[in-house]
C-alpha cells in the first residue's frame, strides 16, 4: 500500500460512519462530567475486538478526540469541566458565556480543538519516531519542574489576591496528600478515617470546586445564567475563523506545546492546556483581559488539549508507553488484536494499520468540526432555554453521579459537595477555586518528581544538581521565570511609558 | 473621596484557618517514618504557612483600599437547602437505591430551585422530566457504561 491506498482506506463509507459514530459518542460522553474520554474507550473496546485493527484504532480515536473537545461544553457553558483536559478552558470560557459570548465561545473551541488536533495528528504521521525520544529525555526532576511551570499560571488566575492564590494553590496540594503517599505507599494525613484512605479524587474535587458554586448562586435568584443575545447569530463561524486567523500564532504554539505535553508519559491533556494557557498569556498584548473572558485563552486550551491525542499517540505507537490515560486502554486494546507496538511498527508489514489509523485520525479531527458545531449549538440552546427548575436539579444530579462514576465511591460525592461548599466561601473572600485546582491537578505529578528527584540527588550527593543542573530542567524553570514575572515587568514598563507619551503628546 | 482603608478580616481569618490546618498536617507528618512520605507535604506546609503569615502581617501593617464585598444575592435559605439536599443524596442512595433516591432529591430540588407559580399543569409536566431525567441517567450510566450504581434494596 502506498500513501494514496491509506488515504482512501481511511476515507471509505465504513471508516467515515465508524468515525463520526465515535467523535459524535465522545463528544456527549466528554459533556458529561466524570465520565471522562479513559472510560469511554474502556467501555467501547470490546466492540473493536471483532473489527480489524486499523478500524479499531480509528474508532478509538475517534472517541478520544470527541471527548476531548465535549470536555469545553461543561466547562463553558456551566463552568465545569467535562474532561481534566477542559480546565483551562474554564478560565475565559465561562466567563465568555456570562457576558452573552457563549455561542463563540463554543464554536472557537471547536475550529481549535479541530487545529489542534490536525497539528498533533501531522506530528504523529511526520515526526513520531524521533519526537518519541523526547520522553526518554524527561526524568522526575523535568516532570517536577513542569508541574510547577502548571503551578506557576496561579500568579496569572488569582484575580488580583496574589497571596491568596499561592495560599489556596498550597491548599490543593495538601488535599492531595491525603492518603496513600504517591512514592513510599505510606498512608498519610487520614487522621483515623477509614474513608480518607483512599485520597480526595481529584476530577471529583474539581467538580465540586467550579461546579457547587455556580449552583449554589444559581439557585438562589430567580435570573437566568448566561447572559442571552435577542437576536439569532447562529454558529458565529465566520467571528471564530476571523479570530483565529488572527491568533494564529497562538493556536500553533499552543498546538506544538499540546503535542509535545502528549508525548510526555503521564502529563495529559490538563497540563497541556494549562501550559498553553500560560504561554499565550504571557505572550498576548491583552495580559490583563485573561481570566475575564478573552478568547485567546480558549483558542489556546483548546488548540492545546486536542493536539494531545496526536501527541499522545507517539510514545505509545512507537515505545509502547502510553502518553495518556485513554493511550493505555487503546495500547491493551491493540495487544489483544496481536498489535506489537513499536518503532517497527512504522516500517515493517504492519505499517498500514498505524498510516491508515493516522489518515483516520485526520478525518475524524475534521468531522469533529460538523459535528461539534452542531452539538455546540443544541448544548447552547438547551442550556440557555431550559428553566432553571431544570437545569439546577439536572446539574446537581450530574455532578453527583458523575463524581459517583469515578470511583463507585459514594464518599467521593459527600467529599464533593463539601469542597463545593467551601470553595464557595473561600470564593467570596478573595481565595478562587482556580489556584485551588491547579494545586490538586499537578500535585500529583509535582510530589512525584520532586520526591525521586530528591532521591536520585541524595544518592548522588547533590540535590541542588540534581533540580538545577539538567539542561531540560534549566529550559524549563526559564520559561516559569518568564511566565511569572515577564506580565509584572511588562506592566511597570507600560507604566512608565504612558507619563512619557503623555508629555510627548 | 479616597476609598477607605481597611484590614481584611475575612481574609486573615481564612489565613489563620490555613495556618491550623497546616499545623495539624505539619503535626501529623512526624507520624510517618519514611522520608520520602512527608517531604513533600511538609515542605508545603511550610510554605503555606509562611504565606498566611505574610499575608496576616502584611494586611495589619497595610491595610488595603476598602474593596466593597460581593453582596450575598439571593435566597440564603435556598442555598443551603440545595447543598443539604445534595448531602442528603449521597447519605441515603445506598440505602434507598439510584432511581426513588434520585426521583425524590430531583423532585425536591426542582421545588428548591423553581420561582414562579405552580399549576397543575407545570406539575405533572416536571414530573415526567423529573421521572425522564434520572431514568435517562440510570440507563446511560448502569446499563451502558456499567457504573454499578446502588440498587434498590427490595
């Protein structure tokens, strides 16, 4: 087969329908929060068991990317994430739908998710062997260091409350420690408490964070939500493509950052979007709008999260090391179709499945524009038309069922309603809920860099070395010095340059 | 008229809270016997701590222009009944099972969260919402994707 034969493989009646069945299910499954793209897959498996791998694996895809981009329509439209990946997206998302921008909003999320997921599909097709030694280059220190660049966006979301977005971004790492140690296995800070044994979730505490609040207001006035145009604009297509176009930097950069994010093993989507986020704050001559509803901020979470799936696709095709959650359920699918993955794989007999699965990959990204534009428009409507007699039982009860889901654990949905509650009031006296998340998200990943890497250092008789020394490492506490402090320099140089001009004028 | 200085009350009494509660951790760390299990925690206790005292100290020595607090809008009742019920929920599906527990608590909540006059015919349409809703929930998340949600205990 040549590269044409793939192309046509890829684009018959079957792989066409198998692959809009899959973005169109994972779209709605991404929508719901709790259920997140992993699960998706894992329960969808078995079907591809009787079909041939390369349909397998774009029906898997397929899924992946729908439920990927579904995340943005929760954490727009209601200010909750469906997916972790979608976290980002909730900083101007929601606040977009607020002021009655939802609509673009939701359509912007879609045309990026579409870019970003072409650019991290056309890094899996062009560059996946050699971009998959990008993940033997990363030890614990550089994952350490690049939850803290996550962590560092905290200077960016705390709303004018620095402090109190350090101190609530330290709260959520302390939630996190709750129970069993993520290095030794010591069961830790439990305090006696059987049900804290198993830890605070942390997709079910993100939750209740960003979810019970907006409940909680919603239910106590009679007005609607979100803000609502009186007149029909539908999809607002032409708006989103204009300002793409016009960021089109940002949505490169935030795709290339999705992609390389997705081939580091275990970092995923949330730290991809969080990562581009920063970057597109920091490099946006509208710094100060972040956070208030500035589109740039979903183009670049969006762009972001989608370009994973092709990123996350490398290491796992190519080393067998899956890059995110969903690429571990697809790698065991793939070993149950007698798959052995591989550089090999790129070159040997088998070479056709992953160059039709790629050319899959490509149609299914472009389907998710239809399909999400359609869905995006009914999700809008619905959310925006139905009483809120409705709407506040119907969330409430998906965020219970949802948290439930994740771990058939009812004490998750108490541990999520009162973290709701609590965020709530934190809210209300300066401390927001988004430090908090940052903080339960990349703990994880931050305690255990910092811990192996404090390991490695003592065995070798230098910590200091060990964080401060590695060029990766060096790379990436530049960028954090940068994203920190570049938006308090910029603001002291527009302070000084404004008397200036004024005086020139 | 220049706005008022005042201190944050709220915010240093949040502050202190998270002093406790990073004492308590901090506490609780010398329990553990491996290093590697409280390294972690420990070092942000310390900087927790560290910064809810910066921020106390800094509020007393300068307190800030006078922000107006968000006012609380709306029906506090209201508030709490929705996180009670939600409460509720949780404490009783395992012994009630999914569907009359979900029926129940979307029923109430609907009532909680409605703000204009009943009729007759409002009712039995929410209702049958009410009744679609938690069904529909039932069957995407036991059926399909086999979330073994709490049964009904007859």
């Amino acid at each position: 087969m040549h590269g044409i034969d793939y192309v046509l493989e890829a684009i018959s009646f079957y792989h066409i329908s198998i692959a809009l069945a899959g973005v169109a299910a994972g779209t709605v499954i991404g929508a719901l929060p709790g259920l997140t793209a992993t699960m998706a897959i894992a329960v969808l498996v078995p079907l591809t068991f009787s079909m041939k791998p390369a349909s397998a694996l774009i029906l898997m895809g397929a899924i992946y990317t729908g439920a990927i981009y579904g995340g943005a329509y929760s954490a727009i439209l209601l200010k909750t994430p469906g997916t972790p990946s979608a976290i980002a997206t909730t900083f101007d998302g929601y606040p977009m739908a607020k002021r009655g921008d939802g609509d673009l909003a939701v359509t912007l999320a879609c045309t990026s998710s579409v870019l970003g997921g072409l650019i991290g599909a056309g890094f899996l097709l062009g560059l996946a062997p050699p971009l998959a030694k990008i993940a033997l280059a990363f030890g614990p220190v550089e994952y350490f260091w690049l939850a803290i660049f996550g962590l560092s966006l905290i200077s960016a979301l705390s709303e004018g409350h620095m402090v109190k977005g350090l101190i609530g971004g330290c709260f959520g790492m302390l939630l996190t420690t709750i129970g069993v140690a993520e290095v030794s296995a010591d069961i830790r800070y439990t305090f006696g408490s059987q049900t804290l044994i198993g830890g605070i979730e942390p997709v079910s505490a993100l939750i209740g964070l960003y979810c019970i609040p907006v409940l909680i207001d919603l239910v106590a006035t009679p007005a609607r939500h979100l803000k609502v145009s009186s007149e029909s604009r539908g999809f607002r297509l032409r708006e989103a493509l204009a300002l793409s176009w016009r960021h089109k930097f940002n949505l490169i950069r935030s795709s290339v950052i999705g992609t390389i994010v997705g081939i580091l093993p275990g970092a995923g989507g949330s730290i991809a979007g969080l990562v581009a986020y920063s970057e597109a704050r920091r490099s946006s001559r509208r710094t100060d709008y972040f956070g208030t509803g500035e589109p740039e901020g979903v183009m670049a979470s969006e762009s972001a999260n989608n370009a994973t799936v092709g990123g996350g696709f490398i290491p796992t095709l190519v080393l067998g090391i899956p890059g995110t959650p969903p690429d571990a359920v697809i790698l065991g699918a793939l070993l149950v179709q007698g798959i052995r993955t591989g550089p090999n794989l790129f070159v040997g007999d088998e070479s056709s499945i992953v160059y039709v699965f790629i050319a899959g990959l490509f149609v299914a990204t472009l389907l998710m524009l239809p399909t999400g534009l359609l869905i995006g428009r009914y999700a809008y409507r619905f959310i925006i038309n139905v009483p809120k007699a409705v709407l506040v039982p119907t969330v409430a009860f998906m965020t219970i069922i949802g948290t439930y889901a994740i771990r058939n654990n009812m004490s998750d949905v108490v541990i999520m309603i009162l973290l709701g509650a609590i965020g709530w009031i934190l809210d209300r006296y300066g401390f927001k809920p988004s430090p908090i998340v940052l903080g339960l998200i990349l703990s994880r990943i931050a305690e255990q860099g910092f811990v192996q890497g404090w390991t490695i250092g003592k065995a070798r008789g230098n910590v200091v070395a060990e964080f401060f020394a590695r060029p990766i490492s060096l790379g990436i506490i530049a960028f954090i010095c940068v994203s920190m402090f570049y938006p308090i320099i910029a603001r002291r140089w527009k302070l000084k340059e404004e008397p200036q001009n004024a005086r020139e004028t | 008229m220049p706005a008022k200085r005042e201190y944050d009350a709220p915010g240093i009494i949040l502050a202190a809270i998270f002093i406790l509660i990073a004492g308590i951790f901090l506490n609780d760390s010398r329990t553990l016997v491996d290093s590697d299990s409280y390294v972690f925690p420990a070092a942000i206790c310390t900087l927790m701590i560290g910064l809810s005292i910066g921020f106390i100290v800094w509020n007393l020595l300068k307190p800030h222009p006078d922000k107006e607090a968000t006012p609380v809008m709306g029906s506090t009742p209201r508030r709490i009944g929705l996180v009670a019920l939600m409460l509720v929920s949780a404490f009783i599906m395992p012994y009630v099972g999914f569907l009359p527990a979900g029926i129940g608590v979307f029923a109430t909540l609907m009532v909680l969260a409605m703000f204009e006059p009943w009729t007759l015919k409002r009712a039995l349409t929410y209702a049958l919402v009410c009744v679609a809703i938690v069904t529909g929930f039932y069957v995407i998340f036991d059926i399909v994707f086999l979330v073994p949600l709490p049964e009904m205990p007859f």
